[in-house]
C-alpha cells in the first residue's frame, strides 16, 4: 500500500509540475502566422507580451483586446482599427501556437469568416562561417512565383556567384534556353527570412560574358508625342551591337556612316531583382514590377549597389536576370542593352522592418523608387518613400523632413518601357553626414 502511495504522490507530483512547466511557458516574442483563408495560405506577424496568464499585443497587426493563458491553452481578441474583431484560440507544444480564428467584419457581422492557422516563434537572424557558392542554373523563370522550388539554399552573409541569360533567353554561348520575356536566375532560399523581414542583397561584380547584345531601334511610345511618333512610325529593327570589353565600350554592329564612330561605355546593371509574392496573390510574370521589386530596369542597379527588397515568404526566393551591358535613363528603346552575365551578390536579413516599397543605396547615394502607370504617381511615390526613410532613420520633424527633401532632392526618370514608368528619388550621403541618427 505504501508503494501505490508513493507512486500516486510522484505522479500527482509530475503532473502539477508538467502543469507549472506549462504554465511558465512564455509567450513573449515576435511569430510568424501562417493563415489558411479559403485554402490560400496567407502570412501575417504576431507580436506578444505575456504577463502571467495575461497575454497582450498585436495580432497581424491588430490590437489585442483581451488575450489570456491556461497551461497550453490560448485565447485572445484582437481588434482593428474599424472595429473588425479576429478571436482566436489556440494550443501550444514546441514553440508551435494551432488554432482557429473567427474574424467578424464590422461592416459585415452577418458574415463571420473562419480560418486555422500555425505560428512559429521566430528566432534571430544566424550568422554563422560565411560560405561561397557556385551555382550554374539549369533551369529558368518567368514568373516571380512563390511555387517555383528553390534551386539553391543560402544563409546571411553567403556569396553566390551564377549566371544569366539575356532578356530572350539565350545564355553566354548563344544558344536558347528558355522563351523569352525576362527569364530569371533563382529563386534562392534564404535561411532566417520570413515574412515581414527586409532582404539586403548586396551586388558584388556583374561581369558580361559573352561579345554582343542585342536592343531596338524604336522609341516607347509613353516617351513620344504624336509629332515624334510620326517620325518614328517605321522604325522596329533589331540592333546588334559589339561589345569591347578591353576598350570598355560597345557599339552599334554594321552602323551607317553617321553613327561610324558612335560607341559607348560599358555600364553593367541587372534590370530584375525580386522576391516572390506572396502565396495568395497571382504571380506576375517577370515582366512586370510592383513592391517585390521585379523589371525595375533602373541603371545605377549595378556593381556595388544595394537592394532591399520585403520579403513575403519564407525565405525570401530571390530572382535576379534581364542583364544589361547599358541602359539609358528611362530604358526609352523598350529594350536597353540586352546581354548575358555573371553575377556575384551576397544577402543578409533585416528582421522586422517590412518595406512598403524598394530601397537602393549606392556608395554615394541613398534612393528609393515609385513605380505606377503614371510618371506623376510614381513621382509621388519615390518622394513617400524617402520622406518614410528620412522619418526611420532620423529624427526629424515633418517640417524637417521637407527642408531636407527641398535642398537634396534629385530625381532621374528610371523606366518608361513597360506596364509601370518609374521615377527615383536620390539624396547624396554627404548631405545627411549632419543629422542625428535615430537610436535603434
């Protein structure tokens, strides 16, 4: 008897402290969500404090309202600005939060939608031994897709050095490889990203690979009025043009005797860089451009610039292609210089600062880009957006911010040739050696 005393006694005692041990889970930290909403996987962030039982925070991006904790048991209620209210319950086991949610519109309480979701605590950004990678791409894209498999797997502070192939498809020995439309290198997988974080892609050496490119004779039609499109009216040819890599120079191939001795600098850039949409949203064909970066055809994307780009899904899957030997502002031919290239570039992960558009720093300046149908709103956006990194960065005052803009401000057309035209709006360092840094 005293045996199955002492046994009842342990066990009774295991359990309360399995209770305990439960209980004393903290739930503070940063989660990543991801939501299955009418079977499409949609990813969001949680940020919790846990007081207690008490639990308060955000919940993509929603105020908890009340938020409790029972051993692995989760409930809580968060609230938008417009009275939308998600309650949720959940368990959790192994740093894993499960459960559903109810979110009722308050527009449209009559219609509540239900959904499951997992979260995952997110842990800080590793950096371990950095490594160097050569990968020869076998296959490539024309969508920045999330469903498209990773060809390579990366950590932050890793080097790549790859390939690309031209704007048409055609790699460094000429021959096709895939149809054209601006088929891209990638994606790679970076370790640690996830959704809502920042990708720091750094370019390291773009080097042209093969001894021409090909472009057009035509002028956009968004850059023309209906005097110089007449007078465009029958151009449309393809022109091949020599590239000198030892002169540094490249020049129209079988040129007339007015352009005999017409040549210009090599300038190398890559017109794509991206990171795949998010799952619920259609992939855009690598044509087009948006807030994932993409066909941005912006020519001071080039050696030694920087790229920050939101990362929508875990890992980030970076595209890179549609190499140019050169392009002029605004890419007005439709076609800039079209080549193909080796690319080297290493990542690194910003944790927690989600952008709501594409940042660029060069060695001299800081730039950041709008893209819209229209020149005037894409104006509009390169200025929001340097206005938003002054505000980050800085402290300064909204009248503050708009001295520094009126003073440092240069703009440069980018792209005119395709769905989106795009302005970029550049500030030279040296004008922001004397502002007070914001303490992070």
């Amino acid at each position: 008897m005293r045996i199955r005393v002492i046994a009842v006694v342990m066990l009774s005692a295991c359990f309360a402290h399995a209770q305990q041990s439960a209980q004393k889970t903290d739930l503070s930290g940063t989660w990543v969500i991801s939501l299955d909403l009418h079977g499409n996987k949609v990813y969001q962030r949680m940020e919790l404090k846990q007081d207690g039982d008490k639990l308060s925070g955000t919940f993509a991006g929603d105020k908890l309202t009340t938020g409790t904790v029972s051993g692995d048991s989760v409930h809580f209620v968060a609230t938008s600005d417009d009275g939308t209210t998600s309650d949720v319950n959940a368990t959790v086991k192994d740093n894993t939060l499960s459960g559903s949610g109810v979110e009722i519109d308050s527009q449209d309480k009559d219609h509540p939608m239900k959904y499951t979701f997992t979260a995952t605590r997110m842990m800080a950004v590793q950096h371990g031994t950095p490594q160097r990678h050569e990968f020869k791409p076998t296959v490539f894209y024309r969508q920045f897709s999330p469903n498209n498999k990773p060809v390579l797997t990366i950590a932050p502070g890793d080097t790549v050095h790859t390939t690309t192939v031209d704007a048409g498809g055609t790699d460094e020995n000429g021959v096709k490889r895939v149809m054209g439309g601006n088929p891209e290198t990638g994606p790679f997988f970076i370790e640690g990203a996830e959704p809502g974080d920042t990708l720091v892609v750094h370019i390291l050496k773009l080097r042209l690979n093969r001894d021409y490119a090909v472009s057009d004779d035509s002028i956009d039609e968004s850059a023309m009025n209906s005097e110089l499109a007449v007078m465009m009216k029958d151009n449309g040819k393809t022109i091949k043009w020599h590239i000198d890599a030892a002169k540094g120079v490249a020049y129209p191939v079988g040129a007339g005797p007015n352009l005999a001795n017409y040549s210009i600098p090599l300038k190398p850039m890559l017109g794509c860089i991206a990171t795949a949409v998010g799952p619920a949203q259609a992939p855009p064909p690598t044509g087009d451009s948006g807030g994932w970066g993409g066909n941005m055809d912006f020519n001071e994307i080039g050696e030694g610039a920087t790229v920050y780009l939101p990362v929508s899904n875990p890992g980030a899957l970076l595209y890179l292609g549609d190499a140019h030997a050169e392009q002029g502002d605004g890419e007005l031919n439709g076609n800039a210089l079209e080549t193909s290239m080796d690319v080297e570039f290493s990542v690194d992960v910003i944790r927690g600062t989600h952008l709501y558009g594409r940042r660029i720093e060069t060695p001299t300046h800081i730039i950041t880009m709008g893209l819209s149908a229209s020149l005037d709103d894409a104006l509009k956006g390169a200025t929001d957006g340097m206005a938003k990194w002054l505000n980050e960065d800085y402290n300064l005052t909204p009248s503050e911010t708009a001295q520094v803009l009126g003073t440092a401000a240069e703009y440069k057309v980018s792209e005119v040739a395709d769905r989106n035209s795009g302005v970029v709006l550049k500030i030279n360092k040296s004008r922001l050696t004397g502002l007070v840094k914001k303490t992070k």
